[in-house]
C-alpha cells in the first residue's frame, strides 16, 4: 500500500460508542482499556395492538452473560417504559401500554457484561435509537458489528466498474488461441470506515497466477489494483476462472470475483 498522507492510525480502532446520537458532537475511536466492546445485535419489533416491544438478539449478542440489559423507551409526551433483562438474553419484552402510539418514540440502551464492578463505574455500553411511527409496528434493526465496519467493493480495471460478488463474471474480451500468461488486474475498494486487510486470494480455472503479498490494508475510500494473469494456452473457445478474496469485512469474509474470455 503507497503512502498516503490522508491515511489515519483511528481507522485502524472501532468507535467506544457506536450508537452515540448524530449530534453528538464527539464520537471517538477508540480501544477501551477496561471494558469489554459489546456488540449489538438484533431485532426491536413494535406490536402495538399487544402494547408490547421485543428485542429478539443475534449473535454475538445472544451469547453474552449480560450483568444488566436495560432497554427504555419514551415517547415524545414524556411517558416512559422500560425492562431490564440479566444473563443470556435471547428475547426482552417491554411493556408499551403508558406509551402514545401516535407519536414518535427514542429507545436507549444501557448494556454491561461486567461482573465485578458497580454500574456506577460507567464501564457499560448505551445507545439510542429512533422509533418512527410505532402505530405502523415497525421493527428497528441494530447492528453495531457492521456499524462503522469495513466493506469490501470489487471493480474492473477501471476502477469504476463494479463486480458482483459470486455474479455476472468480468468479461475481459478476446484473445488468439494457443497462447501464454494474459496479464489482468481488479480493483479492490474499502467502501466502509474502517481498515480493510486482505489476507488472501485464490485462483481457479483459467485464472494461472496473482499477484499478492499478504496482509494488504486498505484505507476507507482507497483502493489497492491486484494483478493476475489468464491462461490462454488452450484452445479456441470459452474460457472462465475466478478470483476469491478473503478479508475481514465482516459481512462478508470470501468474496468471488468471477471472470470469463474468449480464445479464438
């Protein structure tokens, strides 16, 4: 990876608040020293004709031993409702009846795993969340694992192309038959706000070599091209192969860029 002034050692850290409001007008990224960083997962689901609000969680979060979980919700008259939930949580109920359905809802969190310490310690994980229109019964979905996370995009050459992940295969044209090594290149992107590694890339088919040093780190907003190379050795005729990158993107670690030609 070139230098590049723009570069910034915070995009390496995940923010200790990754719920913090928008108008928040601080939100660091940074690693906390003596508390655990908590992930939230799940699903808030408004049944307003059961003046009920579930939290169903997902993992990670399913599989914490929670101290406290703590959801409370008020609506914009000031009517609050609340419960508070402890050890591993799969489902929280909170009771809505004082609630006004007609109005606009903030839910706020306030999560500890944290054993041996007074909730006054303040070393616990909040957020809040906005509930538009809870007569609609919306479901409000939380995801701080990709909050802020790194994504991972792939183009043509070019740059600006975009290729599907396991799609439509890059086409890169034609070429005579009975050849040798045609060389190629991809784009990859970091799309996201935080440091992308690539830590391998396979080939298959007609795909003969790439061109890769692991670990690559990509900055947000900045590309690294991968150069390969296709084997036109064969005979005339369709040719495909493809190139699988594995990264830490969490939402998706294997990534396959599929590509195809033609010898004639």
């Amino acid at each position: 990876m070139a230098y590049n002034p723009n570069n910034k050692i915070k995009d390496f850290f995940s923010r200790t608040n990754k719920l913090a409001d928008d108008s928040n007008g601080l939100k660091m990224k940074v690693e906390r020293q003596t508390c655990d960083q908590l992930e939230i997962v799940g699903d808030f689901v408004v049944n307003s004709a059961a003046n009920t609000v579930t939290l169903t969680t997902a993992a990670p979060t399913n599989a914490y031993d929670f101290r406290y979980f703590q959801v409370v919700i008020v609506d914009e008259s000031g009517n609050q409702a609340s419960n508070t939930g402890t050890g591993v949580i799969a489902s929280l109920v909170v009771d809505v009846t004082e609630l006004n359905v007609n109005q606009d809802w903030q839910l706020t969190l306030y999560v500890s795993d944290d054993k041996d310490v007074l909730t006054e310690c303040g070393c616990k994980t909040f957020g809040q969340l906005d509930i538009a229109a809870p007569s609609s019964d919306p479901t409000v979905s939380v995801n701080t694992v990709l909050e802020d996370a790194q994504f991972i995009s792939v183009f043509e050459a070019d740059g600006t192309t975009a290729v599907a992940d396991g799609g439509a295969a890059y086409a890169l044209g034609s070429y005579p038959a009975a050849g040798g090594s045609e060389a190629q290149s991809i784009v990859i992107k970091n799309t996201g706000d935080h440091v992308l590694q690539v830590t391998n890339i396979v080939f298959a088919a007609d795909v003969d070599a790439v061109t890769f040093t692991p670990i690559v780190y990509i900055y947000p907003n900045q590309s690294e091209a991968i150069a390969f190379t296709i084997d036109t050795s064969g005979a005339a005729g369709a040719k495909t192969g493809s190139l699988t990158i594995t990264s830490d993107d969490p939402a998706n670690t294997s990534f396959v860029a599929n590509i195809s030609f033609t010898l004639v």
